[in-house]
C-alpha cells in the first residue's frame, strides 16, 4: 500500500468533498504553534473569523520567569490536533469544505514551530489540501487587512515580546523594513523589568496596571537612540537604568514602597511610549516622502495593547493626518486566525505549493536589510 503524499492530489474521492464554500471563496485552516499560544481558526476570504481557538500556556511557564522552549513544544504537541479539531467544530466545516491550510513556518521556538508544522503536512497529505508556510511575522502585519480592510502600502508597528520592527507593507510577500530594535523587543523589556520589580509574568499589563497611579517623571529614563537618525531602537538600557534606581531605592530605604514601583513603572513605559512614538513619527516621514494620498499607519503584536502607547500612536498619526489602525486585542496577540488570512492573501497571488515547507527559526521578512540583531549558522535573527 503506497502512503499518500502531497504529490498525489486529493485523497478524497471527488465526490466525498461537499466544498461548501471553495468554489465560491476561499476559506482557510489556520495554525500557529511558534511562541506559547496554541492556535488554530478558520477564516474565510471575505474575512469572517469563523472560528480561532487560543490554547494558552501561561501558567506552564511562570514559575521559570519566561518561556521555556521544551515546555512550550511539549505543549503544543498535546494541545495542537484538540485546537484544530475545536476550530473546525466551531466553524462548523470539515477538512473537505477547506480551500487551503497555513501554518506558521517561523521564525520562532523552533520545537514548537515543528510540531504545527509536521501536523499540517499530515492534514494536507491526508485531504490534498494546498499548504502555504507562513512567516509569524506576516501574520501580524497582514492583520490590519483582515480587521479593517486596510489598502497596500501601509506603515506597520510591529511590537510584541519578540520583535519590533518599523515595516513598510506593500503586499503579502513584499515588506519593506524601515529600522527596528538592536537588542531587546520592547515586550521583552517590560517582562524583565516586571521580574526587576516582583511583578507577574506577562509584565507587559502589569507594568502597566502599576503605572496607572505613578509619577512618570520622578525618575529619569533615558530615551535610547533618539538623538541617533534614523528609524533603529535600543530597549535593553532602560531595563538596566530601571535596575539601578531599583538597586539605589533597595540600598537607601531597605526595600520598595507601593508608591516607589507605580513611579518605576510609570517613569519606564513613558519611555518606551516616547521612543516607539517617535521613531514611527520619522518612518511615517520616510514613508509619506513617497506615497502620495492619505497614509495609514497601523500597529499589532502584544505591546499594542498598552494604552499609553496606543494614545501616543494615536495622537502622533492625527497630526500627520494618516489614519492610525489597532486591530482589537485579541487579533494584536498570536492567533491563528492572522496566519489563516495571510494564507489565503498568499494564497490569492498564487504561493501555494511554491515553496517547499519546513520549519525556520529564523526568517526576515525584508531580507534585502542587514541583520539587526546578527546572525550566525541559521541565518540572520531578524
Ligand atoms: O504578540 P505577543 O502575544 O507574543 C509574542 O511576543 O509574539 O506579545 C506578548 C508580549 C509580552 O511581552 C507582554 O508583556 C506584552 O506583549 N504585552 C504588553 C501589554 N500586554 C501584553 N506590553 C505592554 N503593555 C501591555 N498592556
Ligand atoms: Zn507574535
């Protein structure tokens, strides 16, 4: 008995496959399985979300401070085939009403990326779905077309606990990166200061729970590369200057007053609101410098959802009169349904089955820019 294989085309008998919805618009299996959340959804052409399961795995990580790779992989290996089989449930579709499946192919944990991986080639082996990998990162920037319908070329923020970059959006396959950080993601500077201070994990909405009542100007944070051109950002600095006012407080009084950790987190995020605020400022320069119309500018990953820096976008993007779009939390955050949409985008200028699908641990999305952040035997990191 020969296995099926990609090559052989639809295991299926034609007449088994009822395609609902392919003949009339496509709709996509979406997977995600690169950082801590398992995820799969089913999104359609016309961009409905019909479903988008998010398994979680914070609780498995915090008592290490962070997220440990083998846990993270175990995890999805358990919880993979159960969110997809819930995502296709909730959308009330079966394999056989699907146009395609996309999964991310990197860059991320590496274990964690193999495992979504490998399960989409067995669903594409298995039905003779089309499978397109997608880059995590695309998923993101490609969010604001899913949740708004936002038009090619826009400005894209892209922030999360694992990347920042200043990304000009052309097409599905086309971005053009304008600067982002030489060091820590601004997420990762809130998670590690939030441990600085014996907050919990993730230290993003803790951080800023905490600086709701401080005083942002008690202490003096640097702004890391502002007096330096250019579109580039530095965040690891200010969670070493938060731990030495932290050290300073100990070392004087003996501890940390409530009143002490609010202005910490206060004074921190002001700074990271003011450095992401002002570097997109000058790449919406760049970028409207040749875009003639009304620019967008947009913005997704996890640390969009700070208040303080949405406001700062906000504000920032009305005084240049470009429309400023942050898609709702939960489509900000990793999901599934981000990657089914880029699929189906990819899908719609004609990648699937171009390239072959493996997993990367590391994949920029502008290759044409030097490595931010070097590079080494895999390739360059971002
Ligand atoms: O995009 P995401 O869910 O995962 C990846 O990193 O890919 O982003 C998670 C990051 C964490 O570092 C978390 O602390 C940060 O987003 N975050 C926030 C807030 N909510 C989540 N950072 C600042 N303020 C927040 N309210
Ligand atoms: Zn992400």
């Amino acid at each position: 008995m020969r296995l099926a294989c990609l090559a052989d085309g639809p295991v299926l008998p034609a007449d088994k496959k009822p395609h609902k919805f392919n003949e009339m618009k496509r709709i996509f299996l979406g997977i995600e399985s690169s950082c801590d959340d398992t995820s799969a959804a089913v999104v359609t052409e016309d961009a409905q979300i019909l479903s988008n399961v998010v398994v979680g795995q914070v609780e498995l990580h915090a008592s290490f401070g962070g997220v440990v790779p083998e846990i993270a992989a175990r995890a999805h290996a358990e919880k993979l085939d159960v969110a997809v089989k819930a995502a296709l449930e909730q959308a009330e579709v079966s394999l056989a009403d699907l146009s395609g499946i996309a999964v991310t192919a990197g860059p991320g944990l590496i274990g964690g990326v193999i495992r979504g991986v490998t399960l989409a080639h067995g669903l594409s082996a298995g039905s003779g779905l089309p499978l397109i990998g997608v880059n995590h990162l695309a998923g993101h920037a490609l969010t604001p077309r899913l949740t708004h319908g936002v038009e090619f070329p826009y400005l894209m923020l892209l922030v999360s606990g694992g990347h920042c970059q200043l990304l000009i959006v052309r097409g599905p396959d086309n971005f053009q990166r304008l600067g982002g950080t030489i060091d820590d993601a601004p997420g990762e500077a809130f998670d590690k200061s939030a441990r600085l201070l014996g907050l919990q994990q993730p230290g993003g909405p803790a951080v800023e729970e905490a600086a709701k009542g401080g005083d942002a100007k008690r202490f003096d944070f640097p702004r890391p590369l502002l007096d330096k051109p250019g579109c580039n950002m530095s965040f690891s600095g200010l969670k070493t200057a938060l731990r030495r006012e932290r050290d300073n407080l100990v070392e004087a009084k003996g501890g940390l007053t409530v009143s002490d950790r609010q202005d910490l987190c206060a004074g921190f995020q002001a700074a990271v609101a003011d450095v992401l605020v002002e570097k997109t400022r000058r790449a919406l320069e760049i970028f409207g410098a040749d875009h003639a119309g009304t620019l967008t500018v947009a913005v997704a990953g996890g640390v969009a959802a700070n208040s303080e820096i949405r406001s700062g976008l906000l504000d920032m993007a009305s005084e240049f009169g470009a429309e400023f779009v942050a898609p709702p939390l939960a489509l900000c955050t990793d999901n599934a349904a981000m990657i089914a949409w880029a699929g189906i985008e990819l899908d719609r200028i004609g990648h699937a089955g171009l390239q072959p699908l493996f997993a990367r641990p590391r994949w920029p999305l502008d290759a044409s820019q030097p490595s931010l952040l070097g590079s080494g035997k895999k390739g360059a990191k971002a």
